[in-house]
C-alpha cells in the first residue's frame, strides 16, 4: 500500500507504532552545516517530528558532523555504530532526511542492502519519496544515486582545486599545525619561538641516543611536554619542519618556516629505519639491523646459545630461500671491526671520494655538451644562411654565457668519516670495553649502516652511515 508522500513503501514489517524502533541517522559536511536547512540541528528536529507522529520508538540518534559523502563509509564512525545495531536485530526502520545523506554511491547502497534485508530492515526519507518494491522504484533510486554521486565527485574535483591553490601559496587548509607551529590570521603557519626550541631539542637528542622512548622521557624531564611514543615518532616524520608540504600528491618545498634543516631531518629518517625494536626477552643484539646477509640482501636476525650471541639469515632458517645457512658469532664481528675498521673506512672514503668525481664529471659533461651541440647547430644555421647576423650573434651569446655559467652539480653529502676517524683515535678498544650492550648498539649504529657477511663467515663490505 501507498504511503503519503515522503513515505517509503515497505512491506517487510509491521508498521504498527507499538512495535517500530527506529534509528535517526544524520550525516552533514563541514560546509554543508553552514546551509539553511542541512544543518544537524535542523535534520535532527524534522526526523524526531517525523517519528512522534508516527508513534515511532526512537532508539538511536546517529550523526556524522563533518563528513562529505565521499568519505568511506567504514570512516563513518556513527553510520557503523548503527548498522551494529542493525546487526543485533535493535532495529526496524532506519530514518533520514534525504537519500544523500545516507550514501551517494550505488555500490555502497547495495552492500549494506544486503546486510538491511539479512535482518529485516528498511529505510525512509522524509523529504523525498522511494518505493523499493517496484522495478521503477529500484531504477529511480539507482539513477538519483548516480547523479548524487557525480555531484559528489564535481564537489570533491572543486575541493582539491581549492585545496592545491591553499598548498601552493602556503596557507594551511585546516586550523590545526604540529608541535612548533601555530596558524596565524593570515591562515599560515608560523613558528612558536619557545616550542621551536623543543623541538630543535627533540630531533638532537634522539641523534645522540638512537631512542624513541630516551628522547620522549628526556622531553618530559626538561620541559614537562608529555608527548606519547606514537606522537613522538609521528613528529620525527613530519616534513613540515623542514619547511616542506608532501602530502596526498601535493607539495611545496617553501610552505613555512624551517625549524630543523633538511640535512638534520633525513639523518633521523635514516635512522628511523635502521632503529629495529629491542626482542621483548630484554636481550639487546649489538649488530641487529646492521649486520646484513651478502648472499639475499637480508638482514640477519639475532638469537643467544648459553654462551654466545649469534646472528643468522632467516631468509634460510625459517624459509628456506637462501644458501646462507651458517650463524655469525657476535664477538668474532666484533674482533674484526677493531682489526679492519681503520682500512675499511679509508677504502670506503677513497671509492666515495673517486664515485662523487666520476659523478660530477659526468653532470657537467653532459650540460656542456649540449651547449656546444648547439652553438655547432647555431654557426651551420648561419653558414646555410637559414639565419642572420644578428640572430647568430644574439644566440651565440646566449650559449656562451650559458657555458660559463654551468653550475657545479649537486652531489649528495658523504657520510660522516671523521666522527669514525675521531672515534679510532679515541682509545676506541678501550672506551667500547666499558659500554654497556644498549650504548655499544648505539655506537656502532651512529657510524656504521651496513655490515655485509657471507656464508663462510667473511665480512664483504662495510658501508658507514
């Protein structure tokens, strides 16, 4: 039977006011809720006054403030506390006002479809009429969801074009900025010169010590700032202190103020990831991280006898896909870092040194080259008389002032030698004796990147860090 308009047909249940639970859901994007008549407030007041003259039982109030209707509907936190409910058979009839405040996606609305009639289930809108008995109904439905849902992708194109326009000339596109910053009027970032210094602090600290939870104790002990581990490593990776926006495909290298240099920053990335958990046992593997499998690239994995620590390729051990199937000793990697330490950095120096020439060398060939391509090209115009004086001299000049101008190509900085070299002419052996397993980790993870061994126990390279 035919209901009154805004009435949705429903055959499936018993409508009698006695026995009809319903569920209000209500769903409003942050700049929908400035809208006359989408706001909460206002849907929430017509689906109450919907329910009560129906005599409807109201046994949940769902709303999701600020979220479009392209977000997914598993990150609608009260569209999936309602359809739980749904699932434990709580309720009848669930209520909105428009069929876009619940789904602007066909394949969304059949999904949970299916899970609606699974427990005899339905909808209605008040401002807008359905019948799902029909196939005309069924289509109705189906083509209002499609032109929802391409409002909904025009909407979103518009949003990103506002949103690359905000990111290109450095104004932040919500109210919120990281530990350091605060949004001024201008909707820019800015720097908080007190908190700044935190966390300048911060990132030098966790250089030196090579520990999340030390730096984040360390903060709390100096400047009451109580950050949690997550929050700390979320930081660690925020681009934003170096000045830079890298986000969901979009960037600008000049968005804010620097608070730590770029240089500082990807030292810690590096060190993030060589930074692997100590086992849960409390037992700390000095070379875990480091030491790395010559035959697979793997990195080997730490394990203790009674006596002795010992490191091994999983890759063989658990799995089977490499050769390497003999285990390294600890104290024999140690040994022979303190014989072939010295020689190995100066070898690892010299083919840095001899790879960065070789590499800039090639950059500026290569520049120069196709300049004097071009002035050669530039003077057979000239000769064939395919141009005239004044463009042969006017671009002749061009490439020549090119040529002397050729910058020196960038070459990436090389890993710190002299704090290695420092560290040797230290009394190394004897300062390293009196470490603690944890701090000689730290040691030789604040020097040393790689240490590549093979099966027969021989150290094959050292790359420093």
């Amino acid at each position: 039977m035919k209901g009154n308009a805004g009435d949705t047909i429903v055959k499936k249940i018993d409508l009698s006011p006695e026995l009809v639970r319903v569920a209000l859901y209500i769903r409003v994007s942050g700049e929908e809720q400035k809208i006359k008549g989408l706001s909460l407030e206002a849907q929430q007041e017509r689906l109450e006054a919907y329910a009560r003259e129906r005599g409807w039982v109201i046994v949940g109030i769902y709303i999701d403030a600020a979220k479009t209707a392209r977000k997914n509907i598993h990150k609608r936190t009260d569209f999936q506390r309602m359809m739980d409910s749904v699932k434990r058979d709580e309720v009848d009839i669930l209520l909105f006002c428009r069929l876009d405040r619940w789904f602007r996606s066909v394949a969304d609305y059949y999904k949970i479809m299916e899970v609606l009639e699974a427990h005899n289930c339905d909808w209605k809108t008040t401002d807008e009429e359905y019948d799902t008995t029909t196939a005309n109904g069924r289509l109705y439905i189906n083509v209002k969801l499609s032109i929802a849902q391409n409002e909904a992708d025009i909407d979103g194109e518009r949003i990103d074009v506002v949103f690359d326009s905000k990111i290109a000339h450095g104004t932040v596109v919500s109210g919120s900025a990281p530990f350091g910053f605060r949004v001024n009027e201008g909707k820019r970032l800015e720097v908080v010169p007190e908190d700044a210094a935190i966390v300048q602090d911060a990132f030098n600290y966790f250089e030196t010590s090579i520990s999340q939870r030390a730096t984040v104790r360390y903060i709390r002990e100096t400047y009451g700032v109580n950050w949690c581990d997550a929050t700390f490593r979320r930081m660690l990776k925020e681009k934003l202190y170096t000045g830079v926006y890298d986000r969901g495909g979009r960037f600008n290298d000049h968005f804010c103020p620097a608070i730590i240099s770029k240089q500082q920053f990807d030292r810690v990335q590096a060190l993030l990831e060589r930074n692997a958990r100590s086992v849960p046992s409390g037992k700390v593997y000095i070379f875990t991280s480091i030491l790395t499998c010559a035959e697979c690239g793997h990195k080997l994995v730490g394990y203790k006898s009674s006596d002795y620590y010992y490191y091994r390729c999983n890759q063989h051990f658990q799995r089977g896909r490499c050769s390497h199937n003999h285990s390294a000793r600890e104290d024999v990697v140690e040994k022979w870092l303190f014989e072939h330490l010295a020689e190995e950095l100066e070898r690892c120096q010299l083919e840095w040194e001899v790879a960065a020439a070789k590499k800039k060398a090639s950059v500026a060939r290569t520049d120069k080259a196709a300049l004097k391509r071009k002035l050669t090209k530039l003077k057979e115009l000239y000769v064939n008389d395919l141009i005239d004086i004044e463009d042969y001299k006017r671009d002749y000049q061009i490439y020549t002032a090119a040529l002397k101008q050729i910058p020196e190509p960038s070459i990436e900085p090389p890993p710190d030698f002299a704090a290695v070299r420092r560290l040797l002419d230290n009394d190394f052996k004897t300062i390293y004796e009196n470490l603690t397993r944890e701090e000689k980790r730290t040691l030789w993870r604040s020097v040393i990147k790689e240490i590549r061994i093979d099966n027969d126990q021989n150290i094959t390279g050292v790359v420093f860090g």
